[in-house]
C-alpha cells in the first residue's frame, strides 16, 4: 500500500484541484470560460482606473521629473497594453487562448510592479498594500491552471523580496522581516483561497451535471419504452399524429403497422419474465435494424408494438411488414434452449381520405392484426379496405 503516494496524490489534489476525466475538465473549463473572461475585464478595468490614479501618487513623490514622466510612460503604456487584452478577451472562444493571454498579462503585470517599485523611493516602497492585493489577486484570477497562478505571483514575490534584500539597501530589517512575513501569508492565503475555490466550483459543476443527466434521463424516459429503448405509447401517439395531421395537408403515402408477439404469455410462463423481457428487447432491436430511420417505431402494449412508415404505400408497408415477420421467426428465444423460437402477426393499414384521425387509421391496423392471428398467426394481414375505389387515396 503506498501510503506515501497517496499522501501525495491528496496534496496535489488539494493545492490544485482537478476533474479525473479529462473530457469532464474540459467541459468544466468550457462552461466557465465565459464567467472567466467576464471578471477578468472587470479585474482590469479596476486596474487601469487604479493605474489613473497613481499617477497623482507619482507625482506627489517626484513632482514634474524625469522620474515622473517615466512613470508615466510605463502607465500609459500598461494602460494601451491592457486596453489591448481586453478587447481580445470580447473575441476569445477557447480555454488554452484565454489562459495563455491571461498567464502573459499577469506576468507582465507582475513586471510593472517590480519596475515601479524599483523606481520609487524607499519611503514609498513600504507601502505594499497594492503589492499585496495584487499578489493575492494573481491567485484569484486563474481558474484552471495552477502553475499559471503560481509563475507570476512568485515572480513578483521573489522579485520584491529582492529589491528589499539587496536594492534598496537603506530599508531597516524590521521592515524587510514583515514584508517577508506578509508575502508568504499571502502567497499561503492565495494558494489556500485559490483551491478551495476552484475545488468548490468543480463540485458545483459536478452537481449541475449530474441534476442535468438526471433532468436528460426523466426527459428521456417521459419519451422512450425503458425496457426497449424505443418509442413509448405516449411518445409513438404523439408523433404519429403529427404525422397524420401532415398527411391530411399533404395527402403524402403513410402506412402503419401494428405487430403482436404471438403466444407471449406462454413465453412468459414457460421461461420466465425475465426471458419474456430479453426476446421484447431483442425483437424491438431487430425490427429497429429493418426500419428506415424516417420511420417511427414504438412500442404500444406489454407485447405489442408499432410501427408509422412516412412515404410508404400499402405495397411497401406489406413489404416491410413480411420481412420482419419472417426474421422474427428465425430468432431464437434468448437464453432458452436452441430451438425454442417464437412469431409475430402483422396488420397492415395505409392512410386513406375515409380516415378523419390517425385513431382511425390504427383501428384499421388494429382489425388487420386481429384478423391476422384469426387466420392462424405469423402472417402479415393487409386491411382490405385500401382495396375499395372510394378509400384509396393513390
């Protein structure tokens, strides 16, 4: 058991949090990349307001000096630059875009400072608040890559630590011991603030995928047979009279099938439901291999099912209707014994001017399918009515 290694895995997973699927980090990337880009250009646009007014600061310290006006060059030229990363945030779409951009702005940021800092008198450079705030926003403002969070803000660090220890060399130790002291608290808040963060808003995203999966399947189960997978009664009535009220408008070919497993009860009885359920589940897959994808197939009872063929007249919906009754008869039952084999009986009806609503369409369907086992069963039984003159609408 590496005890060590798992120490390990739960520190990294704690100081940079993230998703063990990397299609699920991606996704997660994705879904707040707009949320990311939005307090970004906020973040900025305070900084430039910010970098407006030091400028009074700078001149309370030098007054109208060369130092002053270099000042304000470097100001103007961070205020152009962010200027510049702002409209590119409007126009970015990709996550590795927006961290990158973000990762080369804070970075150079941290170099302003560092500039400024190093130009400024030593009374000045005690007052690190604005260091400090920067330093802890730095942590803040990535949220995805935790080594992009962390270059910058120890570049300024290291880089301010150092204009105390060995540039600015009249400063006193006590000031350098508390500003030592104040930046590793704050890189430690940082790195502790980031990651609970960023950990938090992964278990949000985590929960709003699961409540979405769970939202997709009642939607899916509200629309589809569980067992089968297909089409259930609601679902298959619903679309099936959409389909009719189309016909009526268009007078185009469609043609239903109803189909009953035959003797399924004693299926049932004889194996189980268990198996009764396989050779539903089998059926529902064969017939979905046979049927045309424009085609809505459903199933309307416990053995039962249904089958709307779009642009199909009576020859073809017989047509069809043959071919699934004669591959049934060669599927054998799902775990029972080689030769056990079941059949199916078909009804045949197709659209006609008589039909005021797609009830009566499946009614005939439905007289076809009874006549169908009537006459012995495993046969496709076409509605004779399509045969009068006056019912035929082709």
């Amino acid at each position: 058991m590496d005890i060590g290694g798992n120490r390990v895995n739960r520190w990294r997973q704690w100081i940079d949090p993230t998703l063990t699927d990397q299609e699920l980090e991606q996704k997660y990337n994705e879904a707040y990349l707009p949320e990311n880009i939005s307090v970004t250009r906020i973040s900025l646009w305070v900084w430039q307001l910010a970098n407006i007014a030091l400028v009074s600061m700078d001149y309370l310290f030098f007054g109208f000096g060369r130092m002053f006006f270099l000042l304000l060059f470097v100001r103007a030229a961070v205020f152009v630059y962010c200027g510049f990363v702002i409209h590119q945030l409007a126009k970015i779409t990709e996550v590795h875009r927006f961290e990158r951009l973000l990762f080369f702005c804070t970075l150079i940021g941290a170099g302003v400072f560092l500039l400024i800092n190093y130009n400024r008198p030593a009374t000045y450079l005690h007052h690190t608040v604005i260091d400090v705030v920067g330093l802890l926003c730095l942590y803040l403002l990535f949220p995805n890559r935790f080594l992009f969070r962390l270059i910058p803000a120890l570049f300024l660090t290291i880089g301010s630590l150092a204009l105390y220890l060995f540039v600015k060399t009249n400063i006193s130790a006590v000031i350098i011991v508390v500003t030592f002291i104040g930046y590793t608290l704050t890189n430690f808040l940082g790195l502790l603030v980031s990651a609970r963060l960023y950990s938090a808003r992964r278990k949000e995203f985590l929960s709003r995928i699961s409540e979405q999966a769970a939202q997709e399947k009642l939607a899916r189960l509200a629309l589809q047979d569980e067992l089968t997978g297909i089409a259930n009664r609601r679902n298959f009535y619903r679309q099936a009279e959409a389909e009719f009220a189309y016909f009526k408008r268009s007078r185009h070919p469609l043609s239903v099938l109803m189909i009953d497993i035959d003797h399924f009860k004693k299926v049932n009885d004889k194996f189980g439901h268990s198996v009764g359920d396989a050779v539903l589940v089998q059926f529902a897959a064969f017939v979905s291999s046979l049927v045309r994808q424009e085609d809505l197939f459903g199933r309307v009872g416990g053995e039962e099912f249904a089958v709307l063929l779009r642009e199909a007249h009576t020859e073809q919906a017989m047509e069809i209707g043959r071919r699934i009754c004669d591959g049934a008869a060669e599927l054998s039952i799902p775990g029972a014994e080689a030769d056990a084999w079941y059949t199916v009986s078909i009804g045949v009806a197709s659209a006609c001017l008589q039909d005021d609503s797609f009830e009566s369409l499946l009614n005939r369907a439905d007289k076809s399918l009874y006549e169908a086992k009537q006459a012995g069963r495993n046969r496709v039984v076409g509605d004779n009515t399509m045969m009068k003159p006056e019912g035929v609408l082709w």
